[in-house]
C-alpha cells in the first residue's frame, strides 16, 4: 500500500515539477546569469568592436545551455516566456541587439532583441512536432555588425497527458473450444497512445476487462485475453460480447481511457451422444414395394453442429436384418431404412428391428462421459397386395423334333396366383415373341402345341415369351421366356460343298490326283459326319477315273491313265454318289466337270480351249492380246487422225492479194414472208417413202388395220400450203394405228390472218406520206424532235 501511494503522489507532482524547473530558470536568469548566452567574451570584444583593423583573438566563452523546454498545451492570456539569451557584452546598455533564426523563428517564437527573452506565441503540441531547432546573435544595433559567431541551440516541447489510448486494429474477433480449461489463450489486443513513451507515465498503458466477467480474463500489461470459467458450453450460450479498456498513467487516477470489443465465439467440440428422438418407431409396407425403395426415416438428434453431428446407422438386432438396410442421408443426416429382399405378406407379416446412431468422429477427452450412441426399436408391418401371377419356374427349356407332328405337345408352364384369395389364371403367348405363330398354349393348363412345321436348318432355338393372366384383375400380368430348342432328324441329303470344276493336263500321269472335293449336310448328327462316296453304278468301271475316301471325310479324283488331248474330248462329266450316316441314310449325286488343259511341263495350267491349237508355236495368250490392243489402238488413232482432217477449218490469214473491204457484204432484205414459199416445190414436203402405200410405224405395233391410202400424184408447183397441211393433218387425225400421244409435227406455214400482223414491211399497204407523226411531240420533249425530223421529211417529200 505504500509503494501504490508513493507512485500515485509520483504521478501526480511529476508535471507541475517539471514545468517549475522549466520555467524557473527564465524567471531568475538575468541576475543568476544561468540563460542559454551567446559566447561571452571581455574587454576585447569591445576593443575588437572600436579597432576593427586589430588582428581578432578567440575570446573566453561563458556556459552554454543545449536545449530549452516548453510545456504542451500551455497557453494563457499572455505569451509564454520559453528562456532568455544573453551575453557577457551586454553591459545593460541599448547597444547590443538579439538576433533569432530557424524553425518557427517569428511565428511561433518571437525573440526581444533588446532583453533576449523568448516567447512562444502559440500553442504546441508536441505530438504535431516534439522539438524545434533555432539559432541566436549577438550584433551591434547601430552596424549591425555581429559580436560573437551564432549559436544553435533547441526548444523541446515538454509532453502533458493530451492524448487517449487507441485500439487501430478494433473491434476483434476470436474463437475458443468449447469446454476449455481456465486459461486457455483466447487472443492478443494492441492499444496505442500518442503521448511521449520516455516521458512521465503518459503512454504507460494498463488494460482490464469491463464487461465478459466471470467468463474471460485480461492481462493487465500485455492484454492477452485468457478463459477464467471452466466448462463453457457452446450448446447452453455460443457468443460472448468482451469491452476491453486501455488507460494511461499506468491506470492511475487522472488518467486517459479508450475500449474496444472482442466477440468470443465458442468452437464446438463432440461433447454430446446422438440421442433418437422417441425410442419406437412404427412403418408399414406393402408387400410388392420395389427393391431399393425407402419405406421411412428415422433421426437421431445431436447437439453437436459439423463433422461431430454426424453420425452412422446400423441394424444391430431383429429378424429382418438380411431383408431390411438402413442408410445415413448426408445432407439431413436421418436414417433411412430400405428393402433389400422381396417381401411376402403371406410369409411373413411383420418384422422388428433395433437400430444403433453413433458418431462418426469421436472425441477422446470426452468417451468417459459415456457411449457416444444411442438405440431405438422399428416395427414394421407388410401390408397385402394384390400380387401378380408367379411361374414354377422363372425360364423354360423346351426340346423337340424337327418332325413333330402339328398340335403335338411340346411342353407345359404353370404359374399359380400368390395371394390369400387366389385367382384363376390364364396364359397366352407373346405374339411380338411369335410373329411366325408356329406355336399355341392352352389358356387353362398352359400346355405348348406346335402350329407349323419346324425345320431346324432355318431356325434351331424359337425364343418365346408366355403370358399369365389373373382372370379377376386383368391388370395383373407375369411373363416368363420359353426357350423351344428343335432337335435335328437326319431330313438333308448331302451334297457338294461348292460347285467343283477339275482341270486335267494333257501331259498328266496315271493315278494323279485331279482334284479334292468335300461335302456338307444340312443336319448335325451327335456324332458328326461321316460320308460315303461312290460312283454310279454304269460309272463304276469308268476307263478314264477313279475315286478314293480320305481320311478326312473328303474324295480325292484320280486319271486312270494318260494321254488325254482336247482335240479328242475337252471335257468329262463324272457323276458321283455321297450318301451320309444317318437313319434312315439319305444321298443325293453330284456331277464334276473335269476340263481337260494344256500345262507346262511343271503342270501349270496355260490353255483350257481346244482354239489355242491354232495359234503359232511359242506364242502365247498373253502375248497374242498384247497384239491385239496394239492393232485396236492404232486403227483409233488412224479414225481420229481423219476425222480431223476432214473438220479443218479454213486458214484464217488472209493473202496478201486480197483485199479486205470486198469481203463486207451488207444485207439490207428482211424477206418476203409466206410470199416467198410461192416459188417452192411444195411437193418435197411429201414422205417418198409414202407415195406406193402407208408405211407403218416399226415402234409401236398397231392393233388395227389400216388400209394403205393410194399414193399421191405429185402436187405442182404454186399449190396451196395451207391445203396441203391441213389433209396431212386429217389424215394423221384419222389414222387408227398412231400412238395415243401427239407426235412432233413440223409446220413451216403461219397462215393468215393472224392478229399480230407481219413484221415485215414489204406487204405493208401504207406509204409514209399517210404517217402523221404529230402524236410525238405529246410524248415528251425527247420525242418532240423525232416528229419534227419526220414531219420534214414529210413536206419535202411533197414538195
């Protein structure tokens, strides 16, 4: 308690002692002599003044002070005296003038030249500027001339309590764990003040809490905010509002304050168990529910927010765990239970189960608390449903005979209605599955019958689908496939694998093997197949070739002997009998073509045609139609080179002997029209041909006939045109055995009368003296000259 009174009286006495040694000095220090002077010197500075010719000696100086101090925020009806200059020269005389320079000389700090006292005329404040720099001299009034070299000394603004802590970086934001231990760190503010740190306790800063107790505490000096209550739940209050204050004089009476806020949030940790809302649950379920299919939700609550309120489920008991799954829903954590087996109201009608929640992620300094779980019972009862027909099985396998009779039977299917009160049921076929309808089902027992034959060459498997029906609710329908596999009987003789042609060389040897040949069935024997190869029976003693069976069921052809030639006989039919081993044994008889061929002497086939004995020796094939296009493409050349020749045109330069105005030739003539056709022979417009007798079309072949008309006298010269078409035209009109659409007939005669009139001006009966082109000049101006150049004409053609 002492050493607290002791600062308090400290803190209290400090500025007024302060501003008494500060402002002391000035009052006393004319006659102490102990104001800042300028260098003082003795009697020679005054001999230096009277003889300036002297050589000048440094002078003794008197104490200097370095600094002089005003107060902050000082201010009053009068200036403020900051200290006094003064030199060892100045005999109190009004001879020696006080100079002042430098930072706020004049403005802030005004000098008496006679006294050398200072005054400050405004008010400081020393966080704005803490000191100012200024120099002082000594001259004489009356010169002006300096007495002693200037001095620099300063005038520090001495610091007052002016200014209150501020937070800059306020107001705050800080998050703790829940349920922390006391002490925990929460987090760090920072306060500053503007007043002089060095000076005094102006800027010693003490913080405390105002408001956030008992829950949070402060350091006093270096504001680290700390837990002081254990246990902070989030769940019961997640949000603390903290006032923090800073205030100077190290907290002290008098001194300035300034507060902030920290908001607190508590972060949650997985203090608390997921806890099930109620501890039974009860569904109910229809029995043909689909699989996968949620049939409720169940929830257990967590007070916990985040990864700790999330929690698993689990089917942990009852007598539907293999038929029933449960599930977390990430988004509402609920858990949802699932079907995963059909049920069966008739089986079984309800079922129970207990299901387990429990957190995911767990907290170790909290398990001794307790199981982080929780448990409830789910009942769940399968309601009936009217549930479509079921077969016994849920494919079919059908075998049968390629030669089943039609209506036999080729199996059953049986289906039965699952419910309490059975239906009747009723079966059909699919005919999307039978499009060919080779099958039928009676619709009571369910039997399958062949409709139309089966070959089991064209189709082996026939895949149909079979319908059953309940005959109360038609809406209920099951379908099962019915595979029909047709076994094969041996129906398929066989024959040659592809159609076969042998070459034999004229060159070739006895017992050479001409040519392989294989067979194939139709059917498919368990066994596989075995052929059995023979010629006829008028072929078996065959002078030219024989047979032999290898091993790997095919047949090889063999020359009997040698020497054959094509001019003899080019080519051999071998008829031959393969017969399978089947039951009964089926057989059929193919006939190879055996061509007989010149080869070279490594029996390679060349000629097969008996014209290659004509062409020269040593000439071969490939050569002869080498010559051949040779020929063809030179006669082309020949064709072309003559059409050319005769389709050239005339030279187009001109001799030199010609002259090219006398190749202008003008035409002038417009023609005459249907006058000039006057002097034409009309009688070369009749067919020659037609003149003996009618001459039928050879296209089209005439289902009448027509008596040929008597042949026409020939016409002289100057007949009519007109008349002329006009009895062809009857003619062909008349004519029972022309085609039954127009046929192009050329007419050269445009008759008269016709209401375009003739462009020509040669029949024109009007002269152009009967022209009157006055109507031209109405058609504008462009026209008006026209029918003056031609009225012109006009009169000078009377004149």
């Amino acid at each position: 308690m002492p050493e607290r009174l002791t600062e308090m009286l400290m803190d209290t006495w400090t500025p007024l002692i302060m501003l008494w040694i500060t402002v002391l000095p000035s009052i006393y220090m004319a006659p102490m002599n102990q104001s800042q002077v300028l260098p003082s010197g003795s009697s020679t500075g005054l001999k230096r003044l009277n003889e300036e010719q002297r050589v000048l000696h440094r002078s003794r100086r008197g104490w200097v002070w370095n600094q002089m101090f005003v107060l902050e925020e000082f201010s009053g009806p009068e200036p403020i005296l900051v200290g006094r200059l003064h030199t060892d020269l100045d005999p109190g005389s009004s001879k020696i003038k006080y100079i002042l320079s430098g930072d706020g000389a004049g403005t802030i700090f005004v000098i008496n030249d006679k006294t050398g006292d200072i005054h400050a005329m405004k008010r400081l404040d020393r966080e704005e500027k803490a000191e100012y720099t200024l120099t002082a001299q000594a001259v004489d009034r009356d010169t002006n001339q300096p007495l002693e070299p200037p001095s620099e000394f300063i005038i520090k603004v001495q610091d007052i309590n002016d200014n209150a802590p501020e937070f800059v970086e306020g107001p705050y934001h800080a998050t703790v764990p829940e349920m922390s231990v006391v002490g925990t760190f929460v987090t760090k503010v920072t306060a500053t003040d503007a007043d002089d740190p060095v000076y005094g306790n102006s800027a010693k800063l003490v913080y405390s809490i105002l408001e956030g107790q008992p829950y949070f505490s402060i350091e006093p000096h270096t504001a680290i905010i700390k837990t002081a209550l254990p246990n902070m739940d989030r769940e019961a209050k997640e949000e603390y509002f903290v006032v923090i204050q800073a205030k100077d004089m190290g907290g002290h009476m008098g001194g300035l304050s300034g507060t902030t806020t920290v908001t607190i949030t508590l972060s949650d940790v997985n203090d608390n168990p997921p806890k099930f809302a109620q501890s039974l649950y009860h569904f109910s379920v229809m029995e043909d529910v689909a699989l996968g299919e949620p049939i409720g939700r169940v929830k257990a609550n967590d007070l916990d927010i985040g990864e700790n309120a999330k929690s698993s489920y689990d089917i942990i008991e009852g007598d539907g765990m293999d038929i029933f799954e449960i599930t977390t829903d990430a988004q509402t954590q609920d858990g949802i239970i699932r079907v995963r087996k059909p049920l069966d109201f008739e089986t079984k009608k309800s079922y129970t189960l207990k299901v387990e929640a429990a957190n995911i992620h767990l907290d170790p300094r909290f398990l001794s608390g307790g199981p982080f779980k929780d448990t409830a019972t789910v009942k769940i009862v399968v309601e009936d449903a009217d549930e479509p027909p079921v077969f016994s099985s849920p494919t079919y396998l059908l075998e049968v005979h390629e030669n089943a009779a039609i209506n036999s039977v080729l199996g059953q299917v049986t289906a039965h209605d699952p419910d309490v009160s059975s239906s009747p049921i009723r079966f059909s076929i699919d005919r999307h599955t039978d499009l060919e309808r080779q099958f039928n089902i009676n619709a009571e027992d369910g039997k399958i019958t062949l409709a139309t034959p089966l070959d089991r060459e064209t189709s082996t498997w026939h895949n149909i689908t079979i319908v059953a029906t309940e005959t109360r609710n038609h809406s209920q329908v099951s379908r099962v496939p019915v595979a029909i596999k047709v076994l094969d009987v041996n129906d398929n003789a066989p024959e040659f694998a592809s159609e076969h042609e042998a070459f034999l060389c004229e060159n070739g040897k006895p017992g050479q093997v001409i040519q392989i040949v294989s067979a194939v069935d139709k059917d498919d024997p368990k066994n596989g197949h075995y052929f059995l190869y023979s010629l006829l029976p008028e072929m078996v003693n065959n002078p030219n070739f024989t047979i032999k069976k290898n091993e790997d069921n095919t047949l090889s052809i063999l020359a009997k002997h040698s020497g054959f030639s094509r001019q003899k006989q080019e080519v051999y039919l071998l008829p031959i009998v393969i017969s399978d081993s089947g039951t009964p044994p089926m057989s059929s008889t193919g006939t190879l073509t055996i061509r007989v061929c010149g080869c070279s002497s490594d029996g390679i086939v060349q000629s097969c045609n008996v014209e290659a004995y004509v062409l020269p020796i040593g000439l071969s094939m490939g050569a002869l139609i080498a010559i051949l296009a040779c020929i063809i493409l030179l006669l082309v050349i020949v064709v072309l080179f003559v059409t050319l020749r005769r389709h050239k045109n005339e030279p187009l330069i001109i001799k030199d002997d010609e002259d090219v105005r006398e190749n202008i030739i003008r035409y002038d003539d417009e023609g005459g029209g249907e006058e000039d056709t006057e002097a034409f022979d009309i009688a070369t417009l009749q067919n020659p041909d037609g003149i003996n007798g009618f001459l039928p079309r050879k296209d089209i072949k005439p289902d009448l006939q027509f008596m040929p008309r008597q042949g026409l006298a020939p016409v002289p010269n100057g007949v009519d045109v007109d008349e002329f078409i006009n009895v062809r035209l009857h003619e062909a009109d008349n004519d029972p055995t022309a085609p039954p659409y127009d046929s192009i007939q050329i007419y050269g005669y445009e008759g008269k009368g016709s209401a375009a009139g003739s462009l020509s001006s040669l029949e024109s009966s009007t002269s152009d003296s009967d022209q009157n082109f006055d109507y031209l000049s109405e058609w504008g101006p462009r026209f008006k000259r026209l029918g003056e150049l031609y009225s012109v004409g006009e009169s000078d053609k009377e004149t």
